[in-house]
C-alpha cells in the first residue's frame, strides 16, 4: 500500500512506498488529494486514505 505525503510549504501531494517517491499515471506529484486518487485508481493500486502532512 502506499502512503500519501502532503507536502506542507508546497502544498502539493506525493505517494510514497517504503520511503521512496512513487509514479502514478506517469508523475509524481499532485495539486489536490483528489487527483492523487484518481490517478491510483487509474493505475489499479491501494493508496491509504491516512495522508501524512509535512511541517510548514
């Protein structure tokens, strides 16, 4: 399962798998949570509801 990081003074959302950065859909971040999720469904993965946030 992969694990979304929002990252806080940018804003945008990554996906992370045992600590390294993941690709979905062909990129690597995203503008809003939701786009995250589409973009794993599109690719058929699991994806935790739980998002991380990082310190501003």
């Amino acid at each position: 399962m992969m694990r979304v990081v929002n990252l806080g003074r940018t804003g945008l959302f990554v996906v992370m798998r045992g600590g390294a950065v993941e690709t979905l859909a062909g990129r690597s971040y995203w503008r809003s949570l939701d786009d995250v999720w589409k973009a794993a469904r599109a690719e058929n993965v699991t994806v935790s509801d739980m998002v991380v946030r990082t310190a501003m």
